[in-house]
C-alpha cells in the first residue's frame, strides 16, 4: 500500500515539474525531460488517433460522394429488353381515327368473275384445266366436238370457192361486154350471180364471227388438212377460251359430256380473277349518316388476327333490310397476296373521321403508376419513368398533350414488366 502512495506521489511531482518546465527556458526543459515516463508520448498519440478518424468521417467529408439514382430508373442491359420482348419505337405525329367497327364476309367481286359458256351443241372432248389452275385471258381451256361447227366451217369454205370462183366470171364478163363481144344480158346474169355468192360467204363469216372462229384460221387448217390428205375431222374441233385470266375455281362437266342441248350443262368452267375481292358489311341504319362512299375500311381476320388490310367501300345500298335494320355495304380490297378466301368472316372497322396530331403513341406503352400516366423513355443504361398528360384517342393510339416530345424513344410492348420491376424497386 504504501508503494503505491509512493509511486502516486512521483507521478503527481513529476506533472507538476512538467508545467513548470512549459514556463521555463528550453535549456531548462531538457533538464525534466527525465522525469516524464517514456511511454507517455505513445498514449498521447493513441488517443489523438479517434479524433482524426472522426474528423474523416464527419459531414464535410461526404460532400464528394456521388448522388441517389433518379427516382424512376430502371438498369437492364440491351440483352435483357431484347430477351424480355420489349419493343422500343420512336416517338412521332399521327393521326386518330374514329372507327365504327361492324361484321363482314369476304366474296367474290363479282365484275372479275366470268363463265366459260359451250356456245355450241357437241361434246367434251378434252379438259386442260382442273380446279385452282390458273389460266390467261384468250387461253384453250377445252375442247369439244361439234357437228355444227363442222357445219359453220364447212358452209364458210365452200362460200369462199364459189365466189372466188363467181368473181372470175364476172371480170370476164365485164371484159368481154365492155368490148361488144358479149350480151348485156350474159353480163348482167354474170353480175347477180357474182352479187349473190359475195352476200353468201358474208352470211358464212359471220356465223363464224359469232362463234368466235377466225375465218382466216379455218381456211389455213382446211388446206393443211388437204396437204396431209387426212379428211376433214380436224373441222369438227371447237376449241373453247377463257373470257378473262384467273383462276379455275369451279368445273362442272366431265370429258364426254353433252352441252347445248336444253338440258345440258350451259358452262364448262367458272373463272375467278382473286387480285381484288369484295368485302360485304352490314352496317346499323343508326350508322348510316357517318357512312360515305370511298372511306377507308380495315378488314381484319376474325380468327388470325395476323391477317389485315385495308380497302375503300364502293357501295352503299339505298335499300335497308327490314329484318335485320341493317344497309348492306362493299367494300373493294386488294388480294394480290391471296390472303382473303371468299366465304370467310372478318371484322370491318370504317374509318369515319380523322384527327392530326403532334405527338401520338400506342395505347398499349402507357401504364399507370400512383395515378399518373407514365411513359418508359429509353435512356443508354435502360429506361426512366415519365409521367404525361394525354388528350384524345382512339381504339389505338393516344394523342399526349404534355410530357414527350417527337423523336424520343419509349418502349411500346410489355411495358408492364418495366413497371413491375420499378414496382421490385420500391
């Protein structure tokens, strides 16, 4: 005990001579210098260490740190948005369309439809086209054999001869009148008989005319026939053309078929031209006055929703059937791609008014989040929420009136998985 009363006592002297040596001259100091224990400067120096440290980490120390994120970021890597199937489009004007949406069938337009008619009475020789072929306007399409056309070519031919014939005569006959060595009378003879067989082979022209038989190419087939000296059988051929180019899309005779006789099937083939088709609507009287010839008309499939177009109406029925108090419309659209079937169902919308716009989007980028209309703007790291006033719309796009601007791009498919990963940030 009383050691340590002892040891107390030296320390308390020696801080005592410590503050009288802060007093004195520096030779002085250096005379205590012994009295201070050696390991007193370590501990002064231990205990300046946490002052530093908070110092470090005071509030005037922060001030370098980079700032929060902005509220409504969204990070994901270009691999991510294409992965996720989200579409980015540019923002641009449009227009917004009023749409009266009613029910439609596809048919046929009726002025490129066309029946391949027999025209004569014979029989189904050959058949060169099936059902769905495609055929040229003026192509063979059949042919039968026929006794009256035999008849026709065979009436034509023999007219021929008896004027080329009787018009010898005649010149002759004027010949020989015009030099007094012959009667008037056997020249005027000469003349009718002359007058009578040119009426003939005009009368024979033009029953081939009105069998669509080329005159010249029956006098070209009748001496090939009698260079070969292979009869006369090939004059019986009625080679059968189609009216306009299409496609076969009905036959109704078989090879050996008997045609024109009452009874008989009057047409061998129905031919389509499919390039364009009509669209038939039915369109409510209430709907009428909205109505116009030429509007345009979006047809889509009622089962592929992948199948659109556009087409224009042409007619409006000035008749309303008292039934279904409903006006029968047509619309024209175009089918080169052969897309629409006639007899199948799709959807009409008729565009009955449009509005321009500064700045329209798809219906289906915007989500709403606390209230707000918010738009996804692509940024270079993802996209950032954006919160914007709209105006007017349609089934489709919206007209935005605050908020965007043209040329930004935002995302405009699957959006709801952008608010449901801001959703995972919140």
């Amino acid at each position: 005990m009383k050691r340590i009363f002892a040891i107390m006592g030296v320390l308390a002297l020696g801080a005592a001579l410590g503050g009288v040596a802060l007093q004195v001259s520096p030779g002085a100091r250096s005379v205590f210098a012994w009295i201070a224990p050696p390991r007193h400067e370590k501990q002064t120096s231990t205990q300046a260490e946490p002052a530093v440290q908070k110092d470090a980490s005071s509030p005037s120390a922060s001030k370098g740190e980079p700032g929060k994120p902005p509220d409504g970021l969204i990070t994901m890597a270009s691999e991510q948005i294409e992965a996720q199937g989200i579409e980015i489009a540019i923002v641009e004007k449009g227009i917004l369309a009023r749409r009266l949406t009613v029910p439609g069938t596809v048919t046929l337009d009726m002025d490129l439809v066309a029946r391949v008619p027999g025209r004569v009475v014979g029989t189904v020789t050959q058949l060169r086209k099936r059902l769905g072929d495609s055929v040229a306007q003026g192509e063979v399409v059949a042919v039968l054999d026929s006794r009256e056309v035999a008849d026709a070519k065979s009436e034509y031919l023999t007219a021929s001869v008896g004027f080329d014939l009787r018009k010898t005569m005649y010149e002759r006959a004027q010949i020989l009148w015009a030099k007094k060595i012959s009667a008037e009378q056997q020249y005027l003879q000469s003349r009718a008989t002359f007058l009578e067989a040119e009426l003939r082979l005009d009368l024979a022209r033009q029953k081939l005319s009105a069998l669509k038989l080329d005159p010249a190419e029956v006098e070209k087939a009748a001496k090939q026939e009698s260079a070969l000296k292979s009869g006369v059988s090939s004059l019986r051929e009625y080679e059968i053309r189609s009216l306009i180019g299409g496609r076969i899309i009905e036959r109704k005779v078989d090879v050996g078929t008997l045609i024109g006789n009452q009874g008989d099937p009057p047409d061998l083939y129905t031919v389509a031209d499919l390039s364009l088709v009509w669209i038939e609507l039915a369109a409510p009287t209430a709907d009428l006055d909205v109505i116009q010839e030429g509007q345009t008309v979006e047809i889509t499939s009622g089962r592929d929703s992948g199948k659109r177009g556009v087409g224009r109406i042409i007619f409006i029925s000035p008749l309303v059937d008292p039934d279904t108090r409903s006006a029968r419309l047509i619309a024209q659209i175009d089918n080169k791609a052969q897309i629409w079937r006639p007899g199948s169902v799709v959807t009409a919308r008729i565009v009955t008014k449009e509005e321009p716009v500064d700045v329209r989007v798809p219906r289906i980028a915007l989500q709403t989040i606390g209230g707000e209309h918010v738009v996804f703007v692509r940024t270079p790291n993802g996209f950032l929420r954006r919160a914007v006033t709209i105006g007017r719309s349609d089934e489709q796009d919206v007209e935005i009136i605050s908020g965007l601007s043209t040329g930004e791009q935002i995302a405009v498919k699957n959006t709801f998985l952008l608010k449901a990963e801001l959703g995972k940030g919140d």
